[in-house]
C-alpha cells in the first residue's frame, strides 16, 4: 500500500499543460509564446501539448514558420525546432 501511494504522489509532481494558440503572422510576437513556454515547461519536466487553432494553423506551413519573427525574441523557425526536438505534440 505505502508503495502505490508513494508512486501516486510522484505523479502529481508532473504538471499537465495545454497550450492554445490563436494568433499567426499577423502577431508574429503573439504567435510565438505557446511554443516558447512549451519548450519552458517541457525541460522543467511537465507534459505539455499544444493546440493552434483559427489564424495559428498557417504557423505550419514551412514558409510561414520560416518568415515570423517576433519582437524581442529569436526567429519562430528556431522555437518550432526545439519543440519538435522535445517531442511536444501540436494539434492543428
């Protein structure tokens, strides 16, 4: 007994996060914050997935991702990379 609930608070450790993502190209600095605290919260060990929706969906299509850079943060191209390098599910 002491083993199983020593093992369901482990799981509780774990944080799960959705991330919604509304914003495209039109708001490139907007568009990139999903992806950038989905990298965050991934390498601080948390489950996260993200979901584009309306304007966010063009955000895949190579052209698009490889042309938004945002305000003050580095290309979007580079913080796609790293999400799919950590294996972050994006649901369009």
């Amino acid at each position: 007994m002491a083993g199983s609930a020593a093992a369901g608070a482990a799981d509780n450790s774990v944080g799960r996060y959705l991330l919604i993502g509304l914003c495209g190209s039109e708001n490139p600095t907007r568009a990139n914050f999903p992806f950038v605290w989905a990298v965050a919260l991934r390498e601080a060990g948390n489950e996260v997935r993200i979901e584009l929706a309306g304007d966010a969906t063009v955000l895949m299509r190579t052209a698009v991702s490889d042309s938004v850079t945002p305000v003050g943060w580095p290309p979007f191209r580079e913080a796609l990379a790293k999400v799919i390098e950590l294996k972050v599910p994006i649901f369009v």
